[in-house]
C-alpha cells in the first residue's frame, strides 16, 4: 500500500485557497493509488494557479514505457 493518499478538502475550498475558478465533477476520494488519474492543483504556464488532471505515481524521465512506472512503486530495501 505504498503511495496511497486521500483527497478529502471540499474543491471550493481548494478553489478559494488558490483563487481558482470552481471544477465541477470532484469528489471526495478515500484510497488514491498509484497509476489513477485525479486532479490537482499546478502551476500553469502564466503563472497562475489551475486544476488539472494527471496520472498519480512515479515515471522515471528514463522510462519508454508507462508500465514501468508499475515496477517502481514499491521499493524494497536488502539487509547489509
């Protein structure tokens, strides 16, 4: 269960924080896992702050393929 979050802040209290124009279609969200597309809040290319969707995990810049993004969500640590 590595990654996993929640989103639970009501969008117009996200929209107020960052002066942002209200989305429609948000819900709450109790188990967020790696690899589910979910909205968040960026920096657009003006400046200003704005929603958008994207893919919650890792991606390497080396990766060609997003499968690999699967393979690096849980990182295992060996013993000396």
């Amino acid at each position: 269960m590595c990654g996993r979050y929640e989103l639970h802040t009501h969008p117009a209290a996200m929209a107020l924080a960052f002066g942002i124009p209200i989305p429609s279609g948000i819900e709450p969200r109790y188990n967020i896992a790696p690899s589910q597309v979910l909205p968040v809040i960026r920096l657009a290319k003006d400046g200003t702050c704005e929603f958008a969707s994207m893919r919650w995990g890792l991606m390497p810049h080396w990766a060609k393929d997003q499968s690999i993004g699967y393979k690096t969500i849980t990182l295992e640590r060996k013993p000396l």
